[in-house]
C-alpha cells in the first residue's frame, strides 16, 4: 500500500491507483438531492495487528515527504468500525477479491473509525461492551433471518483469529407470559427457518418447569420460556469487532484511525476528508455505517428518517460465590404485561471484574413504542455525546433495573456488590428494520439497528458491501420472501415507509 504526505502540514492523501469508472454519483440524486450535514475498535490495539495506523500518525507529523499531485483512490472505503462497520469490509475484500482475481489487478479497501481508546472521542461505538444477546429465537422473522444467517458464520470469522473466543454458546431463555405471542413467534419463526430440531429447542411450560431447569431464577406466576441451547448465548461486542478488523486486514483491508466528518463526490470518485484535517481519502464507492452518529456528521446526502434513543444498562458486580452459583445461566429475554428485560450471565470484563448486566424496565400503561421513544429521543450532535459522557445515566431507571435484577435473580450478595451504570445509544428507523441500501449510485449506508443489530451484524454488513459493490446481485437478494431492497430501503425524512412495522424493542 501507498502512502504518501502533501506538502504542507502533512496532510495525506491515501489510497490505490484508478482501477475502473465509476458513474457520476452527480448524475442522478434522486431523493437525496440535499446535501446534509463515525465508530470504533477495541482499546488495546497493538501496532502489529494495526500498521496502518502508526503509518498514517507518524507520516501526518511529517510535512518533508515528497508531495504528490495525483491522490490514489480506494475501490471502497467504509466509513465506521464497528459491528456492521467491520463485517462489510470484510464480505467486501472476499467480493473484491473474487470479481479481480480474474483481471489479474489488485483491489484496495479502506476501514475508516477511530479507536476505542480514542482521546478526542467526537464519536462513541454501540459495540463498546462485553456482552450482546445473540439468538435465532427472534419474534420478528426479518431479524430472526438476519440473526440466523449471522450465526451461521461466525466460524468464519473466528478461523485464524486471535479473537476467535467472541462468541459463548451458553443458550438463550425467552420467558412471557403463558399464551403469549411472544413465545409464540419465536416457534413460528423457527418453523418458518426450518431450525426447530436444529436449534433443540426446549419448551418450559410453567413456573414449575422454568423453576427446575434454572432454580437461581424467579420469574411472576403464570410464565413460560422457550430455552435455545444451540446456536445462543452471546457475543463480545469488542471481540467481535476484533475479529471482523482482522479478518478484513488478513485480506488486504486498510484500517484507518480516523474519524470522517465529511464526504463529498469528485469527479468519478467520492472525497472524504477527516475531522483533524491531517487525512484526505479518496474512493470510488463509500458505504457509510456510522450508528447513531449518521445524521450527525456530513456523511449521506440527506438527512435520513433515523431517531437516536437513550438506552442504559446496569451492571451488578459479582463477587466469587455469586459468579460461581450462576455460572450455567444463559442470556435471558423476559418481557410481560408490566415489565420487560434482558440479562446477560456472569462475563468476565476488561478490569477484571465479574458483572450481571441488566437492561429493561416498566411497560407503561397505554403507552406504546412511539410514545417511550419520544420521551428518549436525541437531536443533535450534543445531546448524543453528552449521553455517552453521562456515566450515572438516569438514576430512576438505575433503581428499577436494581429492582428487577433482585426480583429475577434472588439471593445475590448485597453487602459486596458494585453497581455500574454503562449508557449507549440505539438508533430506531421507521419501519423498525434496519437501513441497507445505496443513497446515491456508489454511496451507500448500511445503518439503523434498532436495538437489534449485534446479533444481526455480519449479515447486515455483508448486504452493505454487495448493495454498494454489486447493486444488480443485491437487486436480487430476498429474505423471508421479499426483496432486501425494499423491506431494508433507507428512508429520507418527511418520506413514506410503505410498509408495516410489526417489531416491538421489548423482545
């Protein structure tokens, strides 16, 4: 790879020599015909594992490079490194790889987000944790199919990795109230996937049965639960992200630690220029994978119909007996009349800690999804890294999660246990699904996880990399039926969904 500085300052232009054209994203701005006003890795990266990054520092700070006149352009770049962020760099060096083998050329991807360990922090990743429920057990089919198809997978992406232990197979409990659809099309789904003896499900049909299979757990009577021992448990968002950055690099993936503020077409090609100045890349196709921070920086278009949630967990610090007593738990999805939550079981962090991690709360009387998203919605830049700064949360909401955790999980250690309180952002579409799909030929977004996406992510990267890379193939790409395109299509603000959203967060 090349990599050379501009003159003055020591500004870069970084990327591959012209490979192709690319049609004029100016030609056609559809409905995006506005211009309009990224996410990270893991904290502890090493020069080895990431190059690139030393590269980039150490040739910023140097302004007595030769200069170039002629800047190299990328076949792609994808701008955030997070869980969708890394998957589609990764599903892009493998389409890459195969469309130019024959060509006998080389291909050049770029992965572009900062660090966690980031000091300017102007961006913050929804994967800045240890512990993400991952099933195939979901009520809703479209990200019951995403989740499936991203599980399948995930040898793939541990093979040859030093992250490879992201994913723990610890199963998954899904308990509502007996006769709730909830359980229900969890089954249907399942059926409809063809994974009911796959998955060896177990049904728990009372309080009686959940009480015998898991006697550390309470649930209100009148329950039942659906156990998922295969193919469930959770992930390491940190790991995962891990694993996917290194696949990627294993396949000739750029990772760059910066943070894009804006994009603009050039040309043929597409301008991104980072936030410090020091870094200009240049691509013929950006897929833009940014999170909650999409609306935030100048990186679409137009302002897509996205809603930035305040969301916090609450993490219970275990002391030895406690993390020993509980050590066959399985995540955990409990949601009825009253109350839903999720509970991850004892994972070992960072610090060395053990923690139960708890998220959820009440279920308001005539109150609907709308109504609560509004109460916690975000407008601005702000607003959004004011929350992730925020590290007491809300303190009301705090209580009612330490209060649940006690009624599900009793008999814990009070006179030790520690309370953290970790606040994060979800990102909520219209439609409930998530957003995967070119805003302009060429640039594209593969954002909106609605609560849901960790579980989802490598197939919602990879559909992020084929709609920008290949848009005829993900022309023709359907899940339960339907055509991706227009059950995954981004959506402008003020424009129609054309469709029914069925999903409810609480499962």
């Amino acid at each position: 790879m090349s990599c050379h500085a501009i003159g003055d300052g020591g500004k870069l232009a970084l990327g591959l020599q012209d490979l192709g054209s690319l049609s004029s994203p100016e030609k056609e701005r559809s409905r995006f015909s506005n211009p309009m006003q990224t996410t990270p890795s893991r904290a502890a990266e090493s020069q080895a594992m990431h190059p690139f990054s030393l590269v980039v520092t150490l040739m910023a700070s140097n302004s007595n490079n030769n200069a170039i006149d002629t800047p190299i352009i990328y076949d792609l770049a994808v701008v955030g490194r997070g869980m969708i962020g890394s998957a589609a760099a990764r599903h892009a060096a493998v389409l890459l790889l195969g469309q130019k083998a024959k060509e006998e050329v080389s291909v050049k991807i770029a992965l572009i987000g900062p660090s966690e360990d980031d000091s300017t922090k102007e961006v913050y990743g929804a994967h800045y944790d240890e512990g993400r429920i991952t099933r195939k057990t979901d009520p809703d089919p479209i990200w019951a199919e995403l989740a499936s198809r991203s599980i399948d997978r995930y040898p793939d992406i541990s093979i040859g990795s030093s992250c490879s232990s992201f994913y723990q197979e610890c199963g998954h409990l899904a308990v509502s109230n007996t006769g709730s659809m909830v359980i229900q099309n969890r089954l249907d789904n399942l059926e409809r996937m063809k994974l009911t003896e796959s998955s060896s499900i177990e049904l728990l049909c009372d309080n009686q049965q959940l009480t015998e299979r898991f006697p550390y757990l309470h649930f209100p009577d009148g329950c039942e639960g659906i156990l998922e021992p295969k193919n469930a448990g959770y992930i390491s968002a940190r790991g995962l992200v891990d694993a996917q950055c290194q696949r990627a690099q294993e396949l000739g993936v750029d990772l760059i630690n910066r943070v894009v503020e804006r994009i603009r077409p050039k040309d043929e090609h597409f301008e991104l220029r980072c936030s410090n100045g020091d870094v200009t890349i240049h691509a013929k196709k950006v897929l833009v994978a940014t999170g909650a921070f999409t609306n935030y920086r100048d990186l679409v278009p137009a302002q897509l119909d996205l809603t930035p949630i305040k969301t916090q967990t609450v993490h219970f610090l275990l002391d030895k007996a406690d993390a020993t007593r509980l050590v066959s738990m399985p995540s955990i999805i409990f949601k009825d009349t009253k109350h839903w939550a999720y509970m991850l079981p004892p994972i070992r962090y960072p610090d060395g800690t053990i923690r139960l991690k708890l998220g959820g709360g009440t279920i308001m009387e005539d109150d609907d999804d709308d109504d609560d998203h509004d109460r916690r919605s975000m407008h601005s830049y702000q607003e959004l890294v004011d929350w992730y700064n925020n590290k007491g949360g809300d303190a009301a909401a705090t209580q009612e999660m330490t209060e649940l955790l006690h009624r599900f999980v009793p008999n814990l250690s009070t006179t030790t246990m520690q309370v953290v309180v970790n606040t994060c952002a979800t990102l909520h579409t219209p439609t409930r699904q998530a957003y995967v799909g070119e805003v302009l030929p060429g640039w594209a977004v593969a954002t909106g996880g609605n609560g849901f996406a960790a579980k989802s992510s490598d197939e919602l990267g990879r559909l992020g990399a084929l709609c920008v890379l290949d848009p005829e193939a993900f022309s023709q790409e359907t899940i339960c039926g339907h055509p991706v395109a227009e059950v995954l299509k981004p959506l402008v603000v003020g424009e129609t969904t054309g469709s029914t959203a069925t999903n409810d967060k609480r499962h």
